[in-house]
C-alpha cells in the first residue's frame, strides 16, 4: 500500500505542470497545438490583408498624384510648346530712315533666359525689295541687380534693320531700334514673352512698372528715356552679325 500511494503522488506531482501550462497555451497536445497554430495563422492573415489594403490604397494615391503631374507637366509642355510656335506680327510705322526702340517684355524672367526671334523672311514684304532679316536675340535681365544677365544677338539681313539693343536694367524689359517706315516684322520667343510697344516716337520712356507711381517716386532713375536713332551700331552694320564677334 504505501508502495501504491507514492505511486500515486509522483503521478500527480509529474502532471501538474502540464495543468498549469494548459491554463496559458492550448498546445498541451498534438490537437491543441495544430488548432493554436491554425489560429495564429488566421490572425496574422487577417492583418496581412489589412496591410495590403492600406499598401494598395497607399499606391493608388501615389498614382493617381503622378498621373495628375504628369498631365500638368504635359499640359505645361504643350503650352510652352504652343508659345515657341505661335508667330506674331507688327508693323513699325514713322520714317524708313530711322529706328525705333521697341519694347518686349521677358514674361518667364524668373525661369530662363529669353531667345527672341525677330524676322523678316519675304525680302519683297511691304514693298519691292524692302529687305529680308533673320535674327535671334538671346536675353536675361540683371532685374535689380540679380546679376548673371547677358545680352547678344546674331543677325542676318539684306539691309540694316536693327540699330541696337538694350536691357532696361531693372524691369526684365528688352528694347530693340527697328527701322520704321511701315516695315513689318515676324516674332516669337522660346518663352513666354510680350510686345510691350512698337509705336514709332522718337522719345519713349520706359519703366519698371507704369501703375506704380510710388516705386518712380521713390527711384527716379529707373524711368529711362530711349530715343530714336538714325545711326547702326558700328558692330551691327553688316549683313551677318553673330554673337562672338567683338562689340
């Protein structure tokens, strides 16, 4: 009997921790552990897909934005497009014998620099033999003193149809003498740009910004005067002019 009593007791001691361990985890038998392990899994599924539902939703938005870009970049692209190609005209009117300064305005300043093409293709355009001219003038504007500014030109033509050319200095405006005389001329930019003034005056005041009278109060200097000119400018006064050429 007591034989059968120690038995009994280091039984019960030896299955004890299995009892104990049953109350935290189901995987006190081969059954337990597979159905705790299938639970897992279902668990860890279930937020896996969470996960990428978030990750698909997360990826749509990025698409969706780049798609957006794109067509705004597309958009702009065609635009700027759309301007290079857009050829516009005008007529200087005054005398045939002198040139007038003419004002563009380099619209995208902020952006790069200004290639402004100014052209004359039928040499017989306004009257029999007038005179052909292709010309491109490349521009960035000091702009208050940003620095970083240039100004040339490459010139070819039939008969002097610009005298000169100038940068304002302060407002990204350029001025160019063409000859008068009711002569037509071609134009378009690389950029946005706009034909500020071709009237043929003699004297023309040009500012940084007409409608504010307190920055010409404030500094007088920047309303400039050009005034019209009967004269080419010596390293202009031939047929092909280009922009290495000494001024």
């Amino acid at each position: 009997m007591p034989i059968l009593v120690l038995t009994v007791v280091l039984t019960m001691l030896a299955v004890l921790p299995f009892s104990l361990q049953a109350e935290s985890s189901k995987c006190d038998t081969p059954v337990g552990c597979y159905e705790e392990a299938i639970t897992n899994y279902k668990e860890a599924t279930a937020k896996l897909k969470t996960t990428q539902t978030d990750l698909e939703k997360a990826r749509k938005e990025v698409d969706d934005t780049l798609a957006q870009l794109k067509d705004q970049k597309l958009g702009d692209k065609i635009a700027k497009l759309e301007q290079q190609q857009e050829l516009k005209s005008f007529k200087v009117e005054g005398d045939i014998n002198k040139f007038y300064p003419i004002v563009f305005l380099d619209v995208a300043w902020d952006i790069d620099p200004l290639e402004l093409e100014i052209n004359r293709i039928n040499i017989h355009q306004d009257s029999q033999w007038r005179g052909s001219l292709v010309s491109k003038i490349t521009y960035h504007a000091n702009g208050w003193g940003n620095g970083s500014s240039f100004l040339y030109a490459e010139i070819h033509q039939t008969t002097r149809f610009i005298a000169d050319y100038a940068d304002h200095g302060f407002a990204a405006k350029l001025i160019v003498w063409l000859r008068g005389g009711g002569t037509t001329y071609q134009w378009q930019a690389n950029h946005p740009a706009t034909l500020l003034d071709y009237t043929a005056v003699d004297n023309k005041i040009v500012m940084v910004n007409e409608e504010d009278t307190e920055t010409i109060k404030q500094f007088p200097h920047t309303r400039i005067a050009y005034e019209s000119k009967t004269q080419v400018r010596a390293d202009l006064d031939k047929n092909n002019v280009y922009p290495w050429d000494k001024q």
